[in-house]
C-alpha cells in the first residue's frame, strides 16, 4: 500500500462500494463522491494525491470537473473512466492532462497496472516540502501551495532553482545574483538587485497566502537558503 491519498468518484452506490474495497488495497486513504460537484468540493477539501473520475457523472461531467482543477493545479494524478461510447466526450480531454484512461468494465488487470504505474510516478518525482504548506517540484522547477501553482517570475525561478539544488548551503545576494543574471562580478547593483529580488518575492507571498510563513530563510551576515520541512 502506498502513502497516497485517492478521491474517487462514480454515482453507482454499489459500484463505489465495492471499488472502494479494491482500491483500499492500494492507498492509504480512499474518499469517495457520488457527482461532479461533491467531487470537486471533495477535491478542495482533502487535496488528493490521485483522483478516478467517471466521465459521465450527474451536475456537472467528470471532465468539467477535470478541466477545473486543471486551471491551477497540474499535479494530482487523474485517471478517467470512460465507456466505449464515450470517444467523442474524449476528444475535449487532449488539453486536460488526463493521465490514464480505463474503460468500464474496469479489467481488473488493467485497473492493478495503472494504479501502480501511477504510484510508482508520484513516488518517483522529487519534490521539497517547503514552510508552511510550499512544494517546490524540482523536475518541473515549479511551485505549489498545497496543490496550486504559485506564478513565478523568470528570476524567481532561477533563484528557487539554485537554493533548490544548493539546499543545505547559505549563499549572500551577491553569489544568487551572479546565478540569476549570469554575471562575472559581484557589483553593488547585482547584489542589491537580489536584495530587492527576494524582498518583493516575500511581500508577494505574504500577500496572497497570509500567515504563511516565507521559505526563504535570510539570516544576518550568513545569507539566504530554503527552509525545507523536515519529514
């Protein structure tokens, strides 16, 4: 059994119950919804590592609700069941970034390998768990507030990435800056420019998630490194 937590989400009560069994099997906790709005307050509440939707649920569709998490959040693995007759619903899920698709019947055999080819990808994918609730995703150099993206500037993402691969080292302004600007020498402007870089890094963080607290960790005389969460 993996660490990962699953919302699935299929309006046939004995279906869903008897999956939920199946499916406990795999991950350590099993949430399930009966239609698409319970499943994308579902999906807000718990923030799954993985969610199986059905392609047609009542109120809103498996890939209306697909679509929506999909506006900010590009992390959560999801797997759609569909039904044969479902081939021209899918033609609007090339731009959702559906991982995996089964087809109902669930083949049993077919269900096992794709549920652990996505458990084998999430534990594979390094990932740093950041103060307070910050992941900082090194493959794709992103970074997330629980499952959200936070919108990053070229040149905070240049500095995410080089504490991100220097993460047990301080490093002044003046070294980040020769990173971020490519520069040779470590005038006043570059290295006040890093200064500022990161100031304005901490206000906007501040500003649109409060009472986090900032993962950049500035300490006097030494410099600046990721405050990473132990585990």
């Amino acid at each position: 059994m993996s660490d990962l937590k699953l919302l699935y989400v299929e309006d046939d009560a004995v279906v869903r119950e008897n999956f939920k069994e199946i499916l406990e099997h795999y991950f350590a906790q099993v949430i399930t919804g009966k239609d698409g709005l319970e499943a994308y307050a579902l999906y807000k509440e718990h923030h799954p590592d993985v969610l199986i939707l059905d392609i047609s649920l009542p109120h809103k569709s498996g890939l209306d609700v697909a679509s929506q998490i999909r506006e900010y959040d590009n992390t959560t693995e999801i797997i759609m069941l569909t039904a044969y007759s479902d081939e021209t619903k899918l033609l609007r899920a090339a731009n959702l970034q559906i991982n995996a698709y089964l087809v109902k019947p669930v083949d049993a055999g077919q269900l096992d390998d794709t549920i652990n080819k996505l458990i084998s990808k999430k534990a594979t994918k390094a990932f740093l768990n950041l103060y307070s609730n910050f992941t900082w995703n090194l493959e794709d150099q992103e970074l997330y507030y629980k499952k959200e993206e936070v919108p990053l500037s070229k040149n905070e993402r240049t500095v995410m990435r080089f504490l991100s691969e220097n993460k047990k080292q301080f490093f002044s302004a003046c070294e980040i800056s020769n990173e971020v600007f490519d520069a040779l020498d470590s005038s006043d402007s570059h290295c006040n420019s890093m200064v500022q870089i990161i100031s304005r890094f901490k206000s906007k963080i501040s500003k649109n998630y409060p009472k986090e607290e900032f993962f950049i960790l500035n300490t006097y005389a030494v410099g600046y490194k990721l405050l990473i969460k132990e585990s």
